[in-house]
C-alpha cells in the first residue's frame, strides 16, 4: 500500500527549493545564507566555460537516452498486447 511519504516529499522539495538561490554564474542552486556560490567560486573563467560545455553535453545524451528508453518501451507494451 502506498503511503504519504511523497506529499512530505514534494514539501520539502518546496522548503528546500525556498531557500536556494540559482547563481547567476554557473547556473546551480546554492543555500541563501551564503554570500557566494560554492561551486563556482574558486574557479576560473575557462574552467567554468569548461564544466558548463560538459554539464550541457551530459544533460543532452540524458535527453536522449530517455526518449530511446520511451520508444524501446513504447515498442515492448505494443507488441506484447498483439501476442
Ligand atoms: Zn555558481
């Protein structure tokens, strides 16, 4: 039986999600209460250019693996319905 453990989920995605701050640099999300980003802070301009083509890179061969996995799935459920 399923609980409702993912309405206390999506609260504290909703809290936690409240107190982060999207910097403007690097483009990921860090706490309010500090007054820079701690991931992009110590590093240069070029090796920020770096991880954000690699982020980019990562980010698009999800995308496309997900929409392989849909068709691959999409495929299995439509040929099992017709055996
Ligand atoms: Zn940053």
């Amino acid at each position: 039986m399923l609980g409702f453990g993912w309405i206390r989920y999506v609260a504290e995605m909703i809290t936690r999600r409240s107190r982060q701050k999207l910097c403007k640099r690097c483009r990921l999300l860090y706490e309010k209460s500090f007054a820079y980003c701690p991931h992009c802070v110590d590093i240069g301009d070029s090796k920020l250019k770096t991880l954000l083509k690699k982020r980019k890179r990562l980010l698009g061969g999800l995308g496309t693996g997900m929409l392989v996995a849909s068709l691959v799935i999409t495929l299995l459920l439509l040929t099992a319905k017709f055996i």
